[in-house]
C-alpha cells in the first residue's frame, strides 16, 4: 500500500503506521478476516488470535524468516505440545519461555516485535 494525501487514504496509512500488538488485538474482535495488507507474520497472528489455529499454522510454515518458526512455537505451545514448541523456539533461535508462562503476553509481543 501507499500512501496518499487523499483523506480515507491517508487515515488508513496512519492506522497502519500507529499499528501495534493492542490495534491488531481489536482487529480480530471486529473484523472477521484480517487486513489484506498485514505482512503474512502478522496476518497469522490476527489468525491465531481469533482462534484459528490450522490457518494460523499453514501460514507460518511458509515464512521464511525466523519470525515463522517462532509463531510456529506459539502455536505449538497454544495447543500444549511443548515439547514440539521448544523445537521450533530453537529453530527461530528464540529461548523458550516456560511452559506455564502467559500465551496471551508471549502474543503481545511476538505481535509487537513483528510489528517494529
């Protein structure tokens, strides 16, 4: 997308520019397809947040940058199959966090470093 001095274009470039981990948390609540602008990355994590889990794991197998092995991980761990989720952290070169720490804060900030 680019960005124009139109007035509609230029609100949804902003929206775009001011995106973060909270915006695209409302997306999923709203919309019920996300943005067909979003990276891929991102575009499986709006699937994952909405509850999509197979769409959200098809997507991440084809990125190929560490960033797919890492919502790999997150999905793995979603569903409780950590022992498969540390394999993917390691292929992503990301540390696994613990078992029992918070999926919806790992989310946060899967989404936020996507996002930067």
């Amino acid at each position: 997308m680019t960005c124009s001095n139109q007035d509609s274009m230029a609100d949804l470039c902003q929206w775009f520019s001011s995106m973060n981990a909270e915006k695209l948390a409302q997306s999923v609540e709203q919309d019920d397809q996300p943005a067909a602008d979003l990276s891929p990355q991102l575009q499986a994590m709006w699937l994952a947040r909405k509850g999509r889990w197979h769409e959200a794991h098809d997507l991440c197998q084809e990125i190929p940058s560490p960033a797919g092995p890492w919502i790999h991980a997150w999905l793995h761990r979603q569903e409780g199959d950590y022992g498969n989720a540390c394999y993917w952290y390691a292929q992503a070169g990301k540390p696994a966090p613990k078992s029992d720490a918070s999926l919806d804060q790992e989310w946060i900030e899967i989404t936020n470093e996507l996002i930067s």
